[in-house]
C-alpha cells in the first residue's frame, strides 16, 4: 500500500522554488489578507522521487487496453495507434494556447476545419462542432440547439423526447436536463423497435426522439427510415446517439437514416485513449437547419488574398467563425479537448476510406466471438454447468453482442456479476455488466476490430473454462487482483467522497 | 419463489397495493426486490404532489440499476416513508410491510379496480 498522505519525510516541502524576481517578502503583500491562508494546507510530505514510486505504484496496479483485452461492451475500447501520440506532440499542437491570435495557430485551425469537414462527410451531417468534451455532453449540446430550433418555429410545448428501452442512460438524463419529459418505449422481443410502441407515443408534443443505431443489443434497426419519418411526421426530430459508430462507419450514415443531430465518441470509434488513459471528446454533427444553434465559436476558412500570409500553404486562410446570437453558447471552455481531436484526426487522416474495414472487421470480430462463445465443443459444454443464452435472438450481430447468465445463475447460483469478477482472474477486463437491463443477469461484449483470433479464442477458452468451475471460486472471486471482491452495497450505503486526510 | 400475498393489489410494474380505508399503501413486490438485488438509496415521492396513474413519483436503486416507482393509480401523495431514507434495505427485508414506500389518496378509489390481482400478477412474474 503506497498512501501519500502516510509519507514523513523530512522536515521541509519536498521541492523547491526558484525565489520570485520581486522578492518573497514584496510577492506575498501582492496578495490581499483576506485571501492569504492562516495555517499552512495538510499536504503530503513527498520528495520528488517519493512521488514519483507513488504514481508508479499506483500504474501498475492500473487495467487498460495496453495491459489486456478490454471487452467493455458500447465503450469501444480499441488499440489506440502509436502514430497519433506522434502528432499530438509536434510542437506547433502541444506548445500553443487556446488565447493565442489565429495567425499563430494556422495549423490547429485547419486540423479543427478538416475534422469537422470529415466528420460531417462520414455522418451525412451539415455543420460539425467540436466543443463537448463527451458523448453525454454532445447529447446535451444537440438536444439544447433542438430545443432552440423548435422556440424559433413558435413549437416551444413540444416536451417530450422518445427512447427506446434499449438506450444509454445518458439520452434520458441528457434531455432530462433540457428539461423535458422522457417516454421511454419497449422493445419488440428481437430487441428492435416497437413500431406500435412507437406510433402510440408519437404526437403534437413530441420534441426528439434518441436512438443509438445498432442498438445496445449490437442489433442494426431495419425499421429506422419508418421511424424518422414517423417522428418527423409528428413535427419531432431525430438524435443520433453515435456510440455504436464503429459498426457502420463508411457502410451507412446517421443523415442517410434521416437523423437531425448526432454525436461523434472521438475517444471511441477515432481511438482517442479513454476509460481512465485520456480525456473524452464528443463532436456533435447537425443538419443545416440546426446549424444555428451550435455553440461559437467553429473554425472556418476563406480564400487567401493580397498580401495574407502564406498560412498552412493550401491557399486558404483559417479563422475562428462565431455563429451568432441564435448559438445556445459555450458548452465548454475555449474549443473542447483539442489533444482528442487531433489524435482522431490524425487517426482519420491515416485511414480515410479504409475505415469502411474497421468496421467491417468490427462487426466480424463480435459475430466471431459470439459464435465461439455459443457454441463450444461437446467436450466443454459437458463440462458447463449451463449454457449462456443469446440476449436477443439475433442471426447476426454488428459490433457487439449481449450474453444472459440466466440458466448458470439457476442452475448454480453464478450470477452475471460473479463471472464478470471471475474473467479478471484470467487477465482480461470484465464485460460491461447488467446493461442493457432489458436483458437477464446480462453480459455485454465487444471485442472492436483490434483484437486478434487467438485473443478471442483465449477469451472463449477462459469463458467456457468458468461456466464450469466450482461455484464457490466464481463466486467469491476475484483472486488474483489487489482489490478482492468489492463490497459494492456498503459502498453506496457508505459514500465517502474526500479523503480524510492525515490522522 | 417470489412471495404475493392474495389480498393485495398489484401493477404490471411491479409495484403493490394495499387498501386500508380509503386510501392506498404503495410499494415494489417481493419479486421486484430480488430482480434489483440489495437497495442503497430511495428517492422518496414529495408528499403534496399529484401523480398520475403509471406516473413515475419515486425511485429505487441498488447497485444493479435506478428503478422508477409508478403510482399505480392517479392521487395525491399524502406521505413517504422517511424511515427508507436512511434504511433503505427494509425494502428487501419486509417489502410487503415496513418497505412500503408511499401513501395515496385515490382521486377515484375504484380506479384500483383496473389493478392485478394475485393469481393475474403471478401469472405475469411466470413463477
């Protein structure tokens, strides 16, 4: 155990300073009384070094797509290339502030104008911002400029917003923050939408409705051409929530389906590191009748005359645009995570139509390992204390695929929790867990396209290896990580939200 | 085997109801209770407000998922159990007794008529 608080080293602050130029005595009378501290703050007592073993310490005992396979079903968690580490710290991107002047940033600017051009072009969208900092807040930013959109037509009583049971819990709490009313609409039992559902929930005070397509269940919606047209029909408009991307990017687009608005995972589909290795970034992409509303400022271009400077040297001059008093304002301070949107754009610039691959070998990957995973040799399945059950009776799969652990859980009383905790014992990170909750003790995989064959057939083996092991293992595990079963129920019974410092 | 005692109400949402004058006790099932497994916090309904039928006026979570509770019928919500407040677990313990989450008055009290009776929601849970 390494505890910063728990170190007493030597007397002192464990660093040192340069004296300021102005003398420590005339510094410290330029800040007012009543803000100088009384007593000195309860910091660690740290050394440089001592600092240094703590964060160490604490990344080896770390889990992330660069130690094991990550299989975290809708997070996509895919290798994040090399390449794009390269670009984001070229000087003239890592070295520059957001305050400097737009002739000194030529270079960002036509990676931000490329970016949200490109992105715009995969998604059959108009206008692209890059400002939200992650999916949930492009939802939030996008339902806001609809919201604004329906004010300016005199349509403001339009209140509620449509999801489908299958949905990211973040598309309710995003609208729900714009303040609308949420109608949630089952399921039909492929996990496709109920187009009667749908019919009966639809009308004069529909807002918006939000689907991520394929859904969480890794199904693709045959219907969804019907349903915006039955939304649109009603006066309503369609979200795009762009988790799922990864399956259909350069096959289909969100515009082609007739969506209004959607949101790009920068740090999902576009391998920007995430799930505790980096920042989020989460574009949103709208229609042109929307476009009005997005948050200022977006970079733009114009065509360089008489004595411009020469620029990035593709003829154009670059510049911030600002989109006027119709913008529902700042989602996030200066122009979101620039590092996220140039690690994707470097990823986009380094594949460009190849991406259609990606998803291709995406989708093949998450069909491999389900057939894998559901039909292993008589040999191991008689060594099973039950079979794991389709989350939907799909033939085939997009991206990712559900699993229910409900006939283990009867048969043995191994419930989907206990296998999640068993598979870290084999190295891998655990599947995202009783999500969708349309599904029964159910398990969500997604194995992107990164992953090898033999990665996935280790992780059947290991999987199927699990089903039939003594139940009291499973149960209690895991084993062999630093962290032993957690006690989840005492934790949200007991929330301890700040370190109580030292003793 | 999830208990339903025959002499309540029940919703297709897995809450229950008890009539004791002419006012309602609401709460979740027995078998509601297990599907959420151990309950860490209840966000109770605001006594005062008028609720609709199916209308979501409380909610539930346990480490799996947040649940919304339904008013099974339209009322006015007369008073929340605080003491779930800081015990959420009685609603696993005792979801037919001290569990019970809110008190109704019915606008209309034969609008339970529409409700479920034991065997109908024993039917609906396939036990």
């Amino acid at each position: 155990m390494s505890d910063l608080f728990a170190f007493r080293g030597a007397d002192g602050a464990g660093w040192s300073q340069p004296e300021p130029s102005m003398g420590a005595e005339a510094s410290w009378a330029t800040v007012p009384e009543v803000l100088r501290r009384k007593s000195p703050p309860a910091w660690p007592k740290a050394s440089e070094p001592e600092l240094v073993r703590h964060y160490t310490w604490l990344s080896t005992r770390n889990f992330g797509i660069d130690t094991g396979f990550y299989p975290l079903g809708s997070c996509t968690m895919k290798h994040n290339p090399r390449l794009n580490e390269r670009i984001v710290q070229l000087p003239g991107i890592d070295r520059i502030h957001p305050l400097q002047p737009e002739h000194q940033i030529q270079g960002l600017l036509a990676i931000f104008f490329e970016m949200q051009e490109m992105l715009a072009i995969c998604s059959g969208m108009d206008e692209v911002t890059l400002q939200p900092v992650a999916g949930a807040q492009g939802e939030f930013t996008a339902m806001r400029c609809i919201q604004e959109y329906h004010r300016s037509i005199g349509q403001d009583h339009r209140n509620k917003v449509i999801v489908p049971d299958s949905a990211h819990g973040t598309n309710p709490a995003s609208a729900a923050m714009c303040g609308y009313d949420i109608i949630e609409i089952p399921s039909a039992t492929d996990g496709r939408i109920d187009l009667a559902a749908l019919e009966e929930a639809v009308g004069d005070d529909t807002a918006a409705m939000m689907i991520t397509n394929p859904s969480t269940l890794g199904v693709f919606e045959p219907d969804i051409s019907r349903v915006s047209e039955m939304v649109h029909t009603a006066g309503g408009q369609m979200y795009y929530d762009g988790a799922n991307f990864n399956a259909i990017l350069g096959k289909t687009d969100p515009g082609r389906m007739g969506f209004d608005a959607v949101h790009y995972n920068l740090h999902k589909t576009f391998s920007q590191p995430h799930g505790g290795g980096g920042p989020g970034s989460g574009p949103i992409g709208v229609k042109s009748h929307l476009a009005t509303f997005l948050p200022s400022p977006i970079a733009d271009r114009r065509e360089r005359v008489g004595d411009d400077p020469k620029g990035v040297g593709d003829g154009y001059w670059y510049v911030w645009k600002e989109v006027g008093e119709s913008s529902i304002g700042k989602v996030q301070q200066w122009h979101g995570n620039s590092g996220a949107v140039v690690r994707a754009w470097a990823f986009y610039r380094r594949y460009g139509r190849e991406l259609e691959r990606m998803s291709e070998h995406a989708v093949l990957n998450a069909n491999y390992l389900r057939h894998r995973i559901l039909n292993p040799d008589s040999d191991t399945a008689e060594r099973m204390h039950a079979m794991p059950l389709d989350g939907v009776p799909a033939e085939v799969v997009k991206h990712e695929f559900t699993l229910s652990m409900s006939a283990l859980k009867d048969a043995v009383g191994v419930t989907g929790r206990d296998v999640a905790k068993r598979l870290l014992d084999y190295g891998v990170m655990a599947p995202t867990l009783y999500f969708p909750m349309i599904v029964p003790e159910c398990l969500m995989i997604e194995p992107t396209e990164t992953e090898s064959k033999e990665v996935m057939d280790r992780f059947a083996a290991d999987f199927h290896t699990i089903l039939g092991e003594d139940p009291e293992i499973v149960t209690t595990a895991p084993h062999s990580t630093d962290v032993k079963r957690v006690d989840e129920v005492w934790a949200a019974r007991n929330l301890i939200l700040r370190h109580p410092g030292p003793e | 085997m999830s208990e339903v005692p025959s002499n309540l109400h029940y919703t297709k949402t897995h809450e229950w109801v008890r009539i004791e004058g002419n006012m309602l006790f609401v709460g979740i099932t027995d078998f509601a209770q297990k599907a959420l497994t151990e309950v860490v916090w209840v966000d109770l309904a605001e006594v005062g407000t008028t609720v609709q039928a199916i209308g979501a006026c409380a909610s539930v979570e346990s480490v799996k998922s947040v649940s919304e509770i339904n008013s099974p019928v339209g009322g006015e919500i007369l008073e929340s159990n605080t003491v779930l407040e800081d015990n959420p677990e009685m609603i696993n313990e005792d979801p037919y007794g001290d569990g019970w989450i809110f008190r109704l008055q019915p606008t209309d009290i034969s609008d339970i008529e529409g409700l479920l009776d034991a065997a109908a929601y024993t039917a609906l849970i396939g036990e």
